[in-house]
C-alpha cells in the first residue's frame, strides 16, 4: 500500500509543480484609471480620467499582456461642486469622438447625447397567411451643447431620427461651437505636492495635518507597504471652495472584477473630515439654469434639471456635418 502511494506521489508531484509554475506566469488582464486633467473655476472643478484596458493575446503561443486600442482607451468626464460628483459621461478620442468638456473664452462647455428607441409607427405583414401588425422603431438621438457657469444653459441642441429603411430626419444645423470639442484643449493637473511630516500628510501653505491613517484605509487594498509612503508622498492638493481637492496623479490598476467608485484617486478635505469621491458612471442629475419669472433682468438662478447624462459617441449630426467638423479640425 505503502509503495503504491509513493508511485502516485512520484506522478502527481510534478504536476503540481508544473501547474504552479504556469498559474505563477498566467496572463490576468486589468484596467488602470489615472487623473489627467482637474479644471477649477467658480465654485465647481472639472475631472478628468482616463481608462485603459489589458487584456490578454497570443503571441508565438504564448500568452501575454497587450493594450485594448482603441476600444479600450477612453475619458470619464466629473463635475465636482464641492458637495456631489456628477459623472458627465465618456469619449474616445481614438475613434475620433469629440470631447464633453472644453472652455471658451474662460467658460466652460459641456456637450452630451441622448439617445433612445422610439415607436414611429405600424405597418401590417401577412405571415403564414395570417395578418399581424408590427410597431416600426426608429433611433431618436438627441446632442446639446450647455454653457456652465454654475448652472447649465443650453445653448445648442440637435435632433436627428433614423428609421430601420435607412431614411434620416434631422434638424441639425453646423455650429462653431462644436469645433472646439474636437480640439482636446482639456487643460492639465496642478496643484501643491504632499508631504509625510509626523504620520500627517501635509501640503506647504496649504493649512492642514491629515493623519496617514485617514488615508491609509483607501489605500492599503491597492498598495503594499513599501509602496504605500511612496504613494502617499506623491498625493496633491489644492484650495477648493471651503476645503482642499486631493489627488493622486499616477495610474492605478485594478482587476477586471474591480469597481471603479473604490479606487483612491480623488478626495475632499473639508478641514475636518476627509472623504473620498465616489468614482460612479451612473445617470447623474445636473444643476440647469431657468429663467426666473417677473424679474425685469432675467436674472438666472439654478434648480435641479432631469438631464440623463449618458456616455457620449461621436456627434450624429448628419454624416455631411461631422465630416466637415472633423476636416475642418484636423484643417487647424
């Protein structure tokens, strides 16, 4: 008996370790998020990330790691104003989409879609020699350019409908507004470098000792400990509204199972409290500007608008416009 368990073990043993060696090398695909761009101004920042994608391919008979392009590079797009993060939607610059936010002359500019199925009427086929009726679906996609300035004015909108036959209703007309999406003028990061001074994280003359602890528990699932000083040193912050906006600049990657509203990457000191910004890509609502009545100057005040914020493809403007948009870009 005793011999025969040795013969299995002398066959099973270099298997496991075989099997070790293999899963040890495995390909695992991931993403990695990291900040590109932070535009304050008036109360409210815009955010900026970018995404990127890992994913696995044969080479030689092997597996390895490679960049999912252009599918898989991609910007979120958050508005933050100082209490709430609105997610504002996405573009892929790859593919040639423009993108949702840009400034104009010190404004900012905000450009989103909307698109869903609708009805668009009924048609009646005889089949098996029965009659039946079938509702006839059309995609109805909706763009909007909104000026903010602490609330959203619309300042161009566009309505283009495409039936299952091919045939295009549009109302669309060519605005330069639109031109200046397509620039990528996104702005870039700054603010002061940290500093680790006492087990406080510290920024100079910016008046605040946040302990390493309050970050440590956002960091420590995504960091060991060699890393985590280092990741910690290399946070920023700067003055925002009646707290400090916090950063972390470089990537951070994370397994395809990961959720991007968990990772450490921004965060908001109030002067007591730190909390971290939920990263989320759900609808969001966002403050839209109505005219306020019997006011002989019409003077603008902001209420809470039902906006769908959805992520963004290329404008559907009409196949004619976005091709002399995008000639007239890459003509710049």
């Amino acid at each position: 008996m005793c011999r025969i368990l040795k013969q299995i073990m002398f066959l099973i043993l270099p298997l496991l370790l075989f099997s070790s060696l293999v899963s040890g090398g495995r390909c695992i695909p991931y993403e990695a998020y990291s900040i590109t761009s932070v535009l304050p101004g008036g109360g409210y920042a815009f955010i900026v990330i970018h995404h990127s994608e890992w994913i696995c391919g044969e080479i030689a008979g092997e597996k390895s790691l490679r960049r999912n392009m252009p599918d898989g590079e991609y910007d979120l797009y958050y508005l933050f104003n100082g209490s709430d993060l609105l997610f504002l939607g996405k573009s892929n610059p790859l593919l040639g989409e423009p993108s949702i936010v840009t400034k104009i002359n010190g404004t900012f500019y905000i450009l989103q879609r909307r698109e869903k199925t609708v009805p668009h009427g009924n048609v009646t086929l005889i089949v098996n020699g029965e009659a039946r009726n079938f509702t006839i679906a059309a995609r109805r996609i909706e763009t909007r350019v909104y000026r903010f300035d602490g609330c959203a004015e619309m300042v161009w909108n566009c309505t283009r409908v495409e039936l299952q036959n091919g045939t295009v209703e549009s109302d669309c007309t060519e605005s330069p507004v639109l031109d200046y999406f397509f620039a990528g003028n996104t702005g870039s990061l700054e603010g002061i470098r940290g500093k680790i001074n006492d087990g406080f994280v510290t920024f100079e003359n910016l008046n605040c000792r946040i302990p390493v602890s309050e970050f440590e528990r956002y960091f420590s699932d995504f960091f060991e400990d060699k890393e985590l000083s280092r990741a910690l040193s290399a946070l920023y912050a700067l003055p925002f509204d009646k707290g400090i906006l916090i950063y972390y600049p470089d990537e951070i990657r994370v397994e395809k199972s990961g959720f991007l509203s968990e990772l450490p990457l921004v965060f908001f000191y109030d002067g007591k409290n730190l909390r971290r910004l939920d990263l989320s890509t759900g609808i969001q609502e966002l403050p839209e500007c109505r005219e306020t009545l019997g006011q002989p100057d019409q003077e603008k005040v902001c209420g809470i608008g039902a906006l769908l914020l959805l992520a963004l493809v290329p404008l559907a403007s009409g196949k004619k416009s976005a091709a002399m948009l995008k000639q007239q870009h890459h003509g710049d």
